[in-house]
C-alpha cells in the first residue's frame, strides 16, 4: 500500500515585502477616550471651582447678615438701655411730684379732706393744694394746666410754688388769682399756655366760702339732703390770656354736713369705650349718691369712671379735691 501524506498543523509563515520584513502593525490608538476623560476632569474641577465659588459668596452673605443682626442687636440694646433710663427717670419725676403735692392734711376742727390725683403719661399738670391761713380759715386750690407730660409738670411744679408764696403775703381770693395771673403771663410772653383754676377761702367760723373759677368748670357743692349744686357763674378767664383781666369773687354760705368737690375736666370728660363723655350731669348723680365722707366720695367716682369708661385709656389728667363740713362741729371761733 502506498503511503499518505502525514498531515500537518503547522501554519504557513507570514509573508514577507520586499525587503523580506513583516508588515508593519497598525496600532490601536485611545486618543478620542483620553481626551474625553480629559475633558470630564475639566469640567468636574470647573464645576468644583463654581460650587466653592457659590458656597464662598453664600458664607459672605450669611456672614454680612450676621453682622447686620449684631449690629440691630446693638442697637436694640441700645434702644432698650435708653428706654429703661427713660422709665427710671420717668418714676423720679413721678415721685418728685407726688412729694410736692400734699398727702397729708392740716388737722382743721370741723373739716374733713380727701384728694387724688392721677396723670395720663406718668407726670402731668395737674395740681391742688390745701393751706391754713388761720384758726378758721383754709385755701384749696385746684389748677389743670394746658398740656400733658413733663411740660405740663414743669408749668405745675412753678404754679404751685407761685400760689405758696402768694397765700403767704394775702390769701384774698382776688389778689391771689390777679397776681398768679399777672406772674403767669409775665413768663409766657413768647410761648402761649395756660392754665384754669378754682380757688376756695373757707371760713368755719362764718359757714361761708368765697372763690373764683378761672376757666374752670363749676365746683360742686352736696348739700347735707344730698342735693348736688354747681357753684362758679362768673364770666372769668383761664390764666394766661390777659394780665389785667378783672377777675369775679363769687360768694356762698354754707351749711354743716355740706361737701365741696374741686375737679380737673379730665373727671367729667372720661370717654366710654363708645367715645360717650361723662359728663357733668353724669358726675353729679354719683356725687349724689357717695357717701358723706370725702375718701368715700372719691372712691366712689374713681369706681363709676372705672364702669363708665375704660381705664387703660386715660386721655386727660385727672384730679379731685373734697372738703366735707362735720354736721356735728361747732363752728370754730
């Protein structure tokens, strides 16, 4: 048998140029991935960069705001400091002008006193005074300058020091009033204020006051039955209008057991929460019917002016002076 050709796994070799050389590789080259991946580094550090950028001006921005607030904090701080010094002298000028208004009162045989007083902004114009001219005699005065606050008490505190040291020289009813008039207007020769006024003599020997009203409304007088009259029609002007303006005495005999009521407008003017005034018919009804003891009586009305209108809102200063004749007094000689 004839023998077959052995077969073979070798390869055939690779063929050769020219020049008896293998062909050359083409190489398989990255430079678009390389070059992509480049680009996305960019990009990434590039957005880095913009976020630390963006949370740098955010710190800034807090940080300002944070300083804004110190310095409103500051401020307020500041604000509160001067408020607190405002309030503290605010209660000393309230105390000073307590001191000077009398809360004790001359033990007079035969009369009874109660006053109160009660400012709408902590200090105010307001005024009364109550002075023993002698054994039988007595003043009251009540005075309501024009205005509210520290102005209107500087003006008092001058007012009332003016009426001592006039009841000192004559207590007379016209020489007092002509001559705080005359004071008065020599002051406010540049600036225009004024200031109404009722002023009282008692007399417990005669049973008989003399007084002015100066622009001031009426002073109440109950008498013993309960009967409440007002007192003070003469056509006489607040201090401070004219120098030499002739101011009318008026005359009244009184009786034990009456009661006399010297009142600033800011009792009778008291607004109800409807804007309503009390009134003077209104004030008269409750004198009326108060107790014949002059703390009662002011008690009393303070308590109808609380129900009437309401207290948190006090518009106008307000102030009460009551003297109560004893029915069982002798009369003082």
């Amino acid at each position: 048998m004839q023998r077959s050709e052995a077969f073979s796994t070798r390869q055939s070799p690779l063929p050769r140029n020219n020049l008896g050389a293998a062909p050359p590789l083409v190489p398989t080259t990255r430079s678009e991935p390389a070059r992509g991946l480049r680009k996305l580094r960019g990009e990434a550090h590039a957005l880095l960069r913009y976020e630390r950028q963006m949370l740098a001006a955010a710190l800034a921005a807090q940080q300002a705001q944070l300083e804004r607030m110190r310095a409103e904090l500051r401020a307020a701080r500041g604000i509160i400091t001067e408020h607190q010094r405002v309030q503290h002298d605010l209660a000393m000028a309230q105390q000073i002008q307590r001191q000077m208004l009398p809360d004790v009162f001359p033990d007079i045989p035969g009369l009874a006193l109660a006053a109160m007083t009660r400012p709408a902004q902590g200090v105010g114009g307001d005024l009364y005074d109550v002075v023993r001219l002698d054994t039988h005699r007595v003043a009251l005065l009540l005075g309501d300058v024009a205005g509210k606050g520290i102005p209107a008490a500087l003006e008092m505190a001058r007012l009332l020091g003016d009426f001592r040291a006039c009841v000192r020289v004559s207590a007379a009813t016209q020489d007092v009033i002509q001559t705080l008039n005359r004071w008065w207007c020599q002051r406010h020769t540049r600036v225009s204020t004024f200031v109404t006024v009722q002023y009282v003599v008692l007399d417990l020997a005669a049973h008989c006051m003399q007084f002015i009203c100066a622009g001031h409304p009426p002073i109440l007088r109950r008498r013993a039955d309960g009967y409440v009259e007002p007192l003070g029609t003469a056509p006489n002007i607040p201090l401070g209008i004219e120098a030499k303006f002739p101011y009318q005495q008026e005359t009244c005999a009184l009786a034990p057991g009456e009661t006399l009521l010297l009142y600033s407008d800011g009792v009778y003017e008291r607004q109800s929460r409807q804007g309503e005034r009390l009134g003077l018919p209104r004030l008269q009804e409750v004198l009326a019917a108060a107790p014949p003891h002059p703390a009662a009586m002011i008690t009393t009305i303070q308590a109808a002016l609380v129900m009437f209108g309401d207290a948190r809102t006090l518009q106008d200063d307000m102030t009460m002076l009551c003297a109560h004749l004893h029915a069982d007094s002798p009369p003082t000689s």
